[in-house]
C-alpha cells in the first residue's frame, strides 16, 4: 500500500489536516506499505516557503515520517504539460476565453438555468464551438470536452464497487477546467498526474473532495494511467458544525504545539487512537 498526503503550502495546517495525514500514514503502516508526502504548489500565487517549512515541521512533530525527497508539483511543470499535449493531440481540449462572470451570466440565462457541479457552475459551453486552433494556445483555460470522453467507469470505495454512468459527467459535471491560464496546468490534472507517477496504491482523503473522484478517474481511463482506491474520511468541524479552513488559526496544529499538547493529544482529538 502507498499512501499520501499532499497539502499546499499556503496557510498552516489545522486538525482536518492533521486527521487526514494521520490516518494515511497510519493505513500505511498497517499494511507494511510507504506513506508519502507531496507538496501541491502549483498555484504560486499563493504559496509560501514558510508554509511548506511550517507543514514539514507540523507532521514531523506528529510523529509522521516520509521518503525523500519531496515531490513538489512546481518542480514537475513539464509533465502536466506533457499530459495536456496528449490530451490536446487527441481532439479533447478547447480553448476557453470565459471569466466566471461570462459563465455565471451564460448558464443564469433564463434557456439554460444554472446547475452546480464539482468546480461550481456547470460550464455551458460558451467557447466549445469556436474555431479550434492548430497548436495548443497559452493564453487561455483549457478545458476536457467531456461528451467526448464520457463513459462508464466503476472504482472502489472503502472496499466497496462503485458504478458512475456516463451520462453523469456531461449531466452533472461538464466541461471541467484542466489548465489555467496563469498556473498551466490545474488540481484536476496535476493530481492524476502525480498519483501515478508516485504509484499511489490508496488515495486517503476528505470527503470534500469525494466529488472530483469521477472526474480524476476519466482522467486515469483517457491518459492510460492506473486507478488507485479510494478512501473518503469525515471532516474535522468545529463546534457549530463548519468544516475548519486554513483561515481558522485557532485550531492550527502549530497553535495546539505552541500551549503544549502531545501528538496524542491531536489524535484524541480527532478521534484515532493514540500510538
């Protein structure tokens, strides 16, 4: 089993975070396999030195350990890059000039109607039809042309089969983003990536995230990659029932350090045993 934890350095890690680490290394463990750790920073715009140093020292202090070195997706640019080449040299990506205003306005209109998806607004296919040009543009998003590739697909779940239909993807997800203009790539495409190239046997993660699992697996059947399982956790909230955010220092591990609790102490309170 290889498990991982990929955070983005961009706010200190809090209890959910601490959960979510925990518990893969923790499945890791169990099974005599590797827990890994990758830093996500491909929106540079936001990411930190400090906050990556502080997300080393935070798990260390856990009392987790990982293979290195690290991989950090700003090092690995050139293998989405790679990834969106195949996907445009395949007819599977347009062009998309639109703002989120362009699409919150095209699918409020009164023939359309708006309908949420993973990524929000269900893109309504403003660009689709424009004029696809030969080389593969920069300067734009670029997003999966999802009639093209919708299909049925099946992963496990916990130990459970899961069967998503096809009509899913054109019906409840769309058009999805797989390369921002300022990033050149997106979190869609840049995960799949990585998982694979890191052999991720077992992806541990929140169950926030739970509706990009179809996503990320159309992804794996088009680019020919393997489809790790899948494990969904509950979310840490706090007392009003709100799932914790970066924003919410309160609960930063590096706060609970700073008054003196025991690693233990966290997994109490996120309720894993202590070790």
């Amino acid at each position: 089993m290889i498990t991982r934890f990929a955070p983005s350095p961009t706010g200190p890690l809090h209890l959910g975070h601490a959960y979510s680490a925990m518990l893969a290394y923790d499945m890791a463990m169990a099974a005599g396999g590797t827990f890994l750790l990758r830093i996500e920073d491909i929106d540079q715009s936001r990411a930190r030195p400090e906050w990556e140093k502080q997300i080393h020292d935070d798990l260390s202090w856990l009392g987790l350990s990982w293979p290195t070195p690290v991989r950090r997706q700003s090092d690995h640019l050139p293998t989405y890059t790679a990834a969106l080449d195949q996907l445009w040299n395949a007819g599977l990506l347009f062009p998309c000039y639109c703002s989120r205003r362009d699409i919150a306005a095209a699918a409020s209109a009164p023939q359309e109607g708006a309908q949420m998806g993973p990524d929000g607004i269900i893109y309504p296919g403003t660009c689709k039809h424009l004029p696809r040009p030969s080389q593969r543009p920069t300067d734009c998003a670029l997003r999966l042309d999802m009639a093209k590739v919708a299909q049925q697909i099946s992963y496990i779940e916990q130990g459970q089969t899961y069967i998503i239909p096809a009509r899913f993807f054109t019906e409840a997800i769309g058009d999805v983003v797989l390369a921002r203009r300022d990033m050149g790539t997106s979190y869609h495409l840049s995960v799949v990536v990585d998982d694979a190239a890191q052999n991720i046997s077992h992806v541990i993660r929140g169950a926030d995230l739970e509706e990009a699992t179809p996503i990320h697996i159309i992804l794996q059947k088009i680019l020919n990659l393997p489809t790790p399982a899948y494990h969904h956790h509950r979310l840490i909230r706090d007392q009003n029932g709100k799932r914790l955010a970066k924003r919410d220092d309160a609960r930063a591990i590096s706060k609970y350090r700073a008054e003196g609790a025991t690693p233990n102490d966290i997994r109490r309170m996120v309720g894993l045993p202590a070790v």
